[in-house]
C-alpha cells in the first residue's frame, strides 16, 4: 500500500510524466488503430496488493496494443477531440486535487471554476447570458438532463406539476424529431419515460435535416398538446445544422419546447463565418454539447444549458441536508446535471478557455473545417470518388463506385477495414441514406494539411 509519505511519490510522478510524455510523442507515428482486440492485461484476481509503480510500469507495457490513437491528429473516426496542452495538465491536476464538485461546500474552487466557465461558454457559443449550466459526463447526459426540464417545462404549461405529482397520469406530451436525430436524444427520451409511441420521427431531406413543411403538419395537427420539439446542430453523419429559428417561427404560441442537440455543431459559434449557420440559435429552449469533441479537452466533459434557470433547478430538487445553502455566490455545481458526487470538470473547462481564448477556439474549428474542405477535393479527385453530402461542417461522407465492383456496401465496408488495419489512419463507415459510406471527421486541433494528405494516400492505396 501507498503510504502517505511515500518517498517515492515525486519521483512516480514524474515518471507517470514520462509514460505520458513518450505516449504522446509516439502518437503521430502509432498505429492509429490498437493493433489487438484483447491487450494481455488478464490475471488472476488480486489477493494481495502489488507495488503502485510496479502495476503502472506493468499496466502501460501491457495496454499499448489495445490503445487507439484517437488523441492523435490522424484519427477521423466517430466524432473525437484530443486534449490541448492545457486541458489535458489541467486535467491531471483535477485528479491530484481530487476536489468534489457536488456543491459549494466540499470544493468552493470547483464551484469558481464552473461560474466562470459557464459565463464563459455562454459567451462564446452566443446563448442568453442569463442562462443556466451544468457540467456533466457527455452529451448523452446533457440531451438527458435538456429534455427532462423540456418535459417538466411543457407539463407545467399544460397545470401538471411533475415534482409534486410524477409522471403517471400526466398528459401527453410528443416528441418531434428528424429520423436522423442522435441516438443518445433517443436514448434519453426512453430513460425520461417516452415510449415510441410519443416520439415522432420525421422525414428529413438530402442532408439529414428535418423536413420542415412535415415538421409544419405533425404540428398543426397536435394543436393544443404539449410539444418537444429536438433539433441538431451538426448532424453526426453530414455535419448539417436544422434551423432553430424556422422551427421557432412554425411553433408560434404553442406550449413547446426547443432542444438543440450540438454536441460539436454548436462550437460553429466560435467562427464568424460559420456561425451563420446557427440561425436563430438562441430562440432554442435548452442546447447540449461536447467540450471533449471539438473543444480538445479530455474525456469526460458534457455541457447542459437551459434558458429557464428556474426550470432547470427544478428538474433535480432534492438535497442533503449537510450540503450548506445554496446562491447566486455560492455554486453547487450537482443541482444543475443528474450526479451529485463529481469530478470538477469545470477547472479544465476554465483552463482550456483561457489556454486558447476566442481567437485559439476560433482556430481550431476553422482549420478543421478548412481540412474538411480538402478531404472533399481531394477525394473528387480520385478514380470514382465522390463526397455524398454538403461539406458545411467537419464532416465528410465519401462514397467510391470502381466500375468493377458489385457490391459496393460490402466494398466499402472492406475498404475502410483495410485502412484501419494500415493503420496510418482511422475511418471508419457509416450508413447514409441507403448506402454504406466511408466517413471522416476532423475534429482534432493537432490535425493538419499532412495528415489530410496521409489520408487521401491511404484512400489511394487501399481502394
Ligand atoms: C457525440 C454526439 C452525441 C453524444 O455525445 P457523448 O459525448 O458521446 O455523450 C450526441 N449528439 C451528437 C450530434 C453527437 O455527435
């Protein structure tokens, strides 16, 4: 066992230092794929203790083949930031800290670090500045914690109060979404006690958006009856962002609640040339995002806002009673998101801000749009390659027909095992309306035009 004036704890953190220093390093020449499926990291169950540097030095041999570069600038797969320099010292320190961020009164530095990175935040990605937020794990729990006050929201409008009288009995409430909505919304509504049959899945068009004059329809028809209505900001697959204000100019004065799920889309408000794309971004009720995606911090780090303080502090009411009072000076940062005991996620959120300011933020999302761009040309270039969707984001679906091929889902699927057996880089597939694609996402603030070059060779190579 570690005792508390373990000599050797400065010298293990710096070696820890080294470990992650060497990772680091290795990150633009590693397979960006883990190499296997099962690192050899079995044994029996442990008995007695070891060592903590022993089972350190063992734990970094034994992983390396299971890890996946995914903190590296080449690895395009799903939608995954890496860590600044700042962010990931940051987040080092949170843990050495081991701070509580459930209220005011077990770390007032976390609580600091969240009031300053939540007026931060709201600033930058142009939501009301009187706006509530929550640090939470993902945007999984962000969607979560939106929609929850979203159907408290429209229960309270219709006389139900769902704190003093639950959820059984309650009216009806619909949810409204594009087919293309993300799972975790999806998931989400299930964990809040929507069934399929509430929710309202509607058609959308060529790039994942839902279909407005349909989306005008189901409205009219449920004239009267409480509404979600749950919107996207940078569609997983295209990038494509769903108009709040359109959606808002349909719903009028019916009792309805906006979402807008923009787990990296929402980080467009960074870029004034991007930012057009989020019209009417601040008529939305609640918005949810990921500062591990495109902020480059590292996992685990949701963001939740709601327009309606009031609202979101209902959605979790109950408290400790050791846990001091709460107040406009005195944070608890766990009455805004479902956990209570949590890591102060809000210090590495204020690091990260301050590490890269607007003008740092701006950068990112720009060059990677930017490199997005150069994917697509590139890929026009290519014997059959085409770009299936508008690049209006980070998001690029590629789609090849060599005339020899029959089965060109199955080819793509192959293609994109191929490349991640390569290794140089990482993408992976997805179904887009119909038809198996390859896609890529740049989301990483260490990728460059090299990388992108890498990719398209490796494209090249393998096709
Ligand atoms: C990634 C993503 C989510 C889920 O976020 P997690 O951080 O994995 O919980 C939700 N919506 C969209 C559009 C996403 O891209």
């Amino acid at each position: 066992m570690d005792q508390p004036d373990n000599p050797d704890r400065r010298s293990d953190l710096h070696k820890i230092a080294d470990h992650a220093a060497d990772y680091l390093e290795s990150l633009p020449g590693r397979h960006v794929g883990g190499t296997t499926t099962a690192p050899d990291m079995e044994r029996p169950f442990p008995e007695t203790g070891t060592p903590a540097d022993v089972v350190i030095d063992e734990l970094v041999r034994d992983i390396d083949d299971g890890l996946v570069a995914s903190a590296g600038p080449r690895h395009f797969g799903f939608v995954i930031g890496g860590a600044t320099h700042g962010s990931l010292m940051a987040d080092w320190l949170t843990s050495a800290w081991d701070q509580n961020a459930q209220v005011y009164l077990t770390s007032p530095a976390a609580a600091a670090a969240e009031t300053i990175a939540a007026r931060w935040l709201l600033e930058l990605l142009g939501l009301p500045t009187d706006a509530s937020v929550g640090f939470v794990t993902g945007c999984q729990m962000a969607n979560f914690t939106a929609l929850g006050c979203g159907r408290d929201a429209v229960l309270r409008v219709s006389g139900w109060e769902v704190e003093r009288q639950g959820l059984f009995g309650a009216p009806q409430v619909t949810v409204l979404m594009s087919e293309c909505g993300h799972a975790t919304v999806r998931s989400s509504l299930s964990m809040l006690g929507f069934g399929e049959g509430q929710i309202c899945e509607i058609a959308s068009d060529q790039e994942g958006r839902i279909d407005l004059e349909v989306l005008r329809t189901e409205i009219e028809s449920r004239s009267g009856t409480p509404l979600i209505v749950s919107l996207q900001a940078g569609n997983v697959n295209t990038g494509a962002f769903e108009s709040v204000g359109d959606v808002a100019d349909i719903l009028k004065e019916q009792n309805a609640w906006i979402h807008l799920d923009g787990a990296f889309g929402l980080w467009a408000a960074a870029s004034p040339k991007l930012a057009t794309r989020l019209d009417g971004v601040d008529r939305a009720d609640s918005w949810a995002t990921d500062a591990h995606k495109w902020l480059n911090v590292p996992y685990d780090s949701g963001i939740v806002v709601i327009k309606d303080p009031a609202q979101h502090r209902r959605f979790k009411s109950a408290r400790c009673a050791y846990t001091g009072e709460e107040s406009d000076q005195r944070r608890d940062g766990s009455s805004w998101v479902p956990e209570n005991s949590r890591r102060a996620r809000g210090l590495v959120l204020y690091a990260a801000i301050r590490e890269l300011g607007r003008s740092g933020i701006r950068e990112i999302v720009e060059r990677c749009c930017g490199l997005a761009q150069r994917v697509a040309s590139e890929v026009e270039k290519l014997p059959s390659g085409q770009v299936v969707n508008d690049v209006v984001l980070n998001q690029v679906l590629v789609r090849f027909s060599p005339p020899d091929v029959d089965d060109l889902d199955a080819f793509h699927a192959e293609v994109a095992e191929r490349i991640q057996s390569d290794g140089k880089c990482w993408v992976g597939t997805t179904e887009w309306k119909g038809q198996t694609v390859l896609r890529v996402s740049v989301c990483n603030w260490q990728t460059t035009e090299e990388d992108i070059d890498v990719l398209i060779g490796v494209m090249k190579d393998q096709l």
